[in-house]
C-alpha cells in the first residue's frame, strides 16, 4: 500500500501524513470517510447477534436499576421490549467475526499493522443513549452507521484520572470539553487513547468502533519473562565468580545489581525469542473456542483442492508473519512456524485473508512445505474450507 496517496477515509490525507500529525496524538474528524455508507447490519440483526452464547454483549441503562446500569449478555429476546425508549445502548464486540461484511471494513485500514486491530464493535444506542463520559487505553476510529450521534472530546487521561464510583464502568467524574462534533453516517472520528470523549446519540443510532489494541508494558514483561523461563535451566542462575571479599556481609553491593543486569540484558535482548513471543501472543485469538481445526490429510487437501473446494482464514484467527535471517515466521493463532524463505508470497496471501484455491495456490501444489504448511493451518483452525 503506497503511503503517500491521498485516503478519502482520511480526510484527504496520507497513511504517512496521518501517522505523522494524528495517530496516537489528536483526534481527527473525517465527514464522509465513507461516502453514502450504508450500515452492513441493521438493529435488529445486532440486537440478534447480542442472543448468541458465543457473542459478547452489554447493555449499559443510564437510569436503569441504578445509574449507569450495565447488564451483560447474551440476552433474551424479550430483553429489548422491556427495555425504556430513551437513554439505553447496546454493545455488541467483535462483529467482523461474525458478519462477513463488517470484517471488509477492516481493509480500509490496511495502512495500519493488522496485529495492531482489536476488532469492531457496533453499538445501538436509542435517543440520549450513552456510555457517559470515559477514556480507553485504546486507539479508536468511530465510525457513524446510523442515525446521528454527537460526540464530545475532553482532557488526556491516565490511571489517576477521578472516576465515579461504579463497580463495572469507568466513567470519568470530570469531563473538560475541548470539541463537540454531530456525526452522520459515513462520518467518522478518529481519537487517540486516553482522550475523554463523551458519544450521546441524538436519535437511534449504529456506531461502529474500529478499535487497536496494544499490550500493557505489564503484560509485556509477565508474559514474556513466562515465554522465556521455558527455555532457562535450572542451574542458570545469579553467578558471582568475580566476588570481592564483603566489607559487610548484611550490604546488597551494587556489583550485585550489575551481574543482575546482565543476566536481564543477555536473555531480554533475545531478539529471536522476543519476536517469536510477540507474534504468538498479538496472534492469539480473542475467541480461542472458535479456532477448532479438523482432521485432514495432506492428499485429502489435495483431492478437495482439485474439486474445487476454496480455503478461507477463519475470521476469528488472527495471522502475521516476519523475517529471520533467510527464513519466514508464520505466526497463526497463538502458534509459530519457521518456514523456508522462498514461501513468502504464499504466506502473504494467506495473511491478507485471499480465498485459497486450486487455481492461485497452483504452483504450491507442487511444493511438499506448502503443502504442509496449508494442511497444517486447516488442521488447526486458522484457515477452513468456504461453504460451497
Ligand atoms: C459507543 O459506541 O457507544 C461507545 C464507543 C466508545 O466510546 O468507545
Ligand atoms: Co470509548
């Protein structure tokens, strides 16, 4: 993707510019990101994705059984005719999971890493709806689906930033506005993370929110130092052979910080190993439960391939891949693989979530890693056979 051509879903500018001058530091309002967009999933069909045990949903009541009521779902059908005319939203997360047409959205985007991408969440709000003044720790573009919605921008936030007191939300006790924009479908805001914002929707509305993610510097280290200590023995250990006679024996010495250091240094700076975990874990599936392989013979792909038969990424796994020396690293849902180089092409197609089939995987058919590669990712979820 040239990031030097002018986005319409940016407003005109470049990937390079918008990066630039707004990613992760100011909002950006684009009217018409999307021209005549036309919402891909009405209320209805979200409301009916919020009955799914396999969906997770929240309805957030603004004077509900309490203030800022959250229910949690999957819900009944009857839930929605009980519920007030004004002042409600629903959530629903995850939708380009399980609506094909919401995860096209996703190729708008493609300026930005994929491993970076959350997923899209979609919210129904009736009049008034909101889920009140609150921060995410999160990138987000909110794009307008539906009906109209207006959005308040306010203060940077960060952990010490006054909250009510709710046992579920997190909603800000204090909002300084900055801005104030009225969206109209096809409309979209883009908003750093930790920036307050404030959505009420003016009358029923759809708003979808394209939403990143990015690991915490504690999960960084927790998960990572985890990754490693498999690979550590148990005689590697803090190693003094260059001790100094002790002036007193109760003193932590600072030589002791700096063997200490070392030993960080030297397995922290494993590039390798760093790379290897961070593709699994920014792979790892949000929905591992929908990432089930089958039983498959390398033949069987062969025969079902000759047939006709489409393979297609599984929309609840996620895939990257990298460089290491002259090989590839495929990451596929939590999983690695070191594959020889000459495989790059194929592994960027699969990344980029092409339907496979007999004719664009043609000359891989002949190669015995290709092969086991695309019988290997089936077996375990991460691509499966399109309905026919
Ligand atoms: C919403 O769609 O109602 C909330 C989205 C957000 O503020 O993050
Ligand atoms: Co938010």
């Amino acid at each position: 993707m040239n990031p030097d051509i002018p986005l319409q879903l940016l407003g005109g500018l470049t990937a390079r510019e918008f990066l630039r001058d707004y990613w992760q530091k100011k909002p950006l309002l684009v009217r018409q990101a999307f021209t005549d967009f036309e919402s891909p999933i009405d209320p209805d069909e979200l409301a009916g994705l919020a009955l799914e045990e396999e969906v997770e949903s929240r309805i957030v009541l603004e004077h509900g059984e309490r203030p800022w009521e959250l229910r949690r779902g999957p819900f009944e059908e009857d839930t929605f005719a009980t519920l007030p005319e004004r002042d409600w939203t629903l959530l629903v997360q995850a939708v380009d999971q399980f609506v094909p047409e919401v995860a096209e959205l996703l190729e708008h985007f493609r300026f930005l890493p994929s491993w970076r991408i959350d997923d899209v969440m979609i919210s129904f709000a009736a009049p008034g709806g909101s889920v009140g003044p609150h921060f995410d720790n999160y990138d987000v573009f909110l794009l307008q689906g539906h009906g109209k919605r207006n959005w308040k921008v306010g203060q940077r936030c960060d952990s010490e930033s006054p909250l009510i007191e709710h046992a579920d939300l997190r909603i800000l006790a204090d909002f300084e506005q900055s801005d104030e924009w009225t969206l109209a479908p096809g409309d979209m805001l883009y908003l750093p993370p930790r920036l307050a914002h404030y959505g009420v929707a003016v009358d029923d509305c759809l708003t979808y929110s394209v939403g990143f993610r990015a690991p915490s510097a504690a999960e960084v280290l927790t998960h990572f130092t985890d990754f490693l200590s498999q690979f550590l023995p148990d005689e590697e250990r803090y190693s003094d052979a260059d001790a100094q006679p002790a002036s007193d024996p109760h003193q932590i010495q600072h030589d002791a910080l700096d063997r200490l250091k070392t030993l960080l240094a030297e397995h922290m700076g494993d590039e390798r190993l760093l790379l290897t975990w961070f593709g699994q874990f920014m792979t790892e599936p949000r929905y591992p439960e929908q990432v089930t392989g089958e039983t498959l013979a390398e033949q069987e792909l062969l025969d079902s391939l000759e047939r006709g038969a489409i393979l297609v990424r599984n929309p609840s796994a996620r895939l990257a891949w990298s460089e290491v020396d002259d090989n590839l690293l495929l990451f596929a849902s939590g999983q690695s693989r070191l594959l020889s180089g000459h495989l790059r092409s194929l592994l960027q197609s699969i990344c980029s979530a092409d339907a496979l089939h007999g004719e664009n995987l043609a000359e891989w058919l002949e190669d015995e890693e290709a092969v086991t590669l695309v019988c290997q990712l089936v077996q375990q979820g991460s691509l499966g056979f399109a309905d026919e």
